[in-house]
C-alpha cells in the first residue's frame, strides 16, 4: 500500500511473494516497474488510491506498507487492509507517530522561522490513542513505538548511532509511558 518507488516491493518478490503494490504516484509505479524489470521480477504494480483498490475482499495474505496510513487515514486505511485481508491474513505498517506536546511545540517552533505547516487533510503523524482505537477491528494487533529521542536527530549526528537505539529501547522497555512521545510506530495486525 503506498508503495512508491521503494524497494519493498522487490525484496518481497524476491523472496518469493507474488506482489501487488498500488500508489497513487505515476512516477513512483513507473520507477517501480523499472526496478522490477531490472532485477528481472514479477512485480504487479498499480497507480491507484489504496482507500479503494478495486480488489475482492479476502485478496492478499498480507498488505505491508511504510508512512502511508498518516496519509489516507488510520482508521480508513486499517478498514480497507481489513477488507483485503484473507482469513488469518496479517498487516504490518510503519509509521510516524507525534503527541499533542510533540505537535504544539513543532508548531511553534515552524511558526517563529515563518513556515506554514503542510499537511493534507488526514496528512497528520498517528497519535497512540488513535492507534490503539483503529486496532480493535482485527482479532490480533500490536503496537510497538520506537525512537522517542527521534526528534533530536536533526541537532546532532549523535542521536543516530547504535549506542543512542540502545538507549531509546530501553527508555521505551523500562519506562512504557514514554511510548507517548515515540516519533514512529510500527503497527502489526492480524485478520
């Protein structure tokens, strides 16, 4: 879902899957397609909105995609992967996540340099109550938060190493409240 012109889509079929990735780019599909034929794959890959594929319900084993959900919507997207899931179909999705503090502080700070925010109308990063609502419809769902300390990449170069990933697990493992203030989520769900 949302493939763009990323590689998940063939590392996926070289594993063996028989793939299907939809995006609503025509560039990204093209460059997708051309990445495919390259590297010699079965990719079949689509321009086209992921809130209304088009497909069957109970299509695909599983839908995976990567910053697409703050895009269309959690709660429409996860309905539609629900609709296109099979039977014991599973979901997996990586995604950005912010809190009200996290939001109101970016905004000050963006408003201060005069820069308007751009976001779509559901364009916005997942908030962990929205997640842990939008989870309810599957018979199984996980939420698992990493980088709380993401927003502070941008400052130095040391919040992007090992030692710095280490920390923020822990944070996140010892302290769980902290999950409100992780930038990003990964989002497991099972039909």
């Amino acid at each position: 879902m949302g493939c763009g012109m990323r590689e998940e889509s063939a590392y996926f079929a070289k594993l063996g899957a028989q793939v299907t990735s939809m995006d609503v780019s025509t560039l990204g599909i093209h460059i997708l397609r051309r990445r495919a034929a390259h590297n010699h794959l079965d990719i079949d890959a689509r321009v086209g909105d992921v809130l209304h594929t088009g497909f069957p319900d109970e299509t695909f084993d599983l839908v995976h995609g990567l910053g697409i959900l703050h895009h269309v919507g959690l709660e429409r997207g996860l309905a539609e992967v629900k609709r296109l899931l099979r039977r014991g179909g599973r979901a997996v999705f990586l995604e950005h996540m912010s809190s009200d503090f996290a939001e109101g502080l970016k905004h000050i700070v963006k408003r201060s340099l005069g820069k308007a925010e751009h976001y779509t109308e559901h364009e916005q990063p997942l908030r962990w109550q929205q997640c842990i609502k939008a989870g309810a419809q599957f018979s199984r769902y996980r939420i698992y938060p990493y980088d709380v300390l993401f927003r502070r990449r941008a400052f130095s170069r040391t919040f992007r190493q090992p030692s710095i990933q280490f920390v923020d697990y822990q944070l996140l493992r010892f302290f769980p409240p902290m999950r409100y203030f992780a930038g990003a989520v990964v989002l497991y769900a099972e039909k």
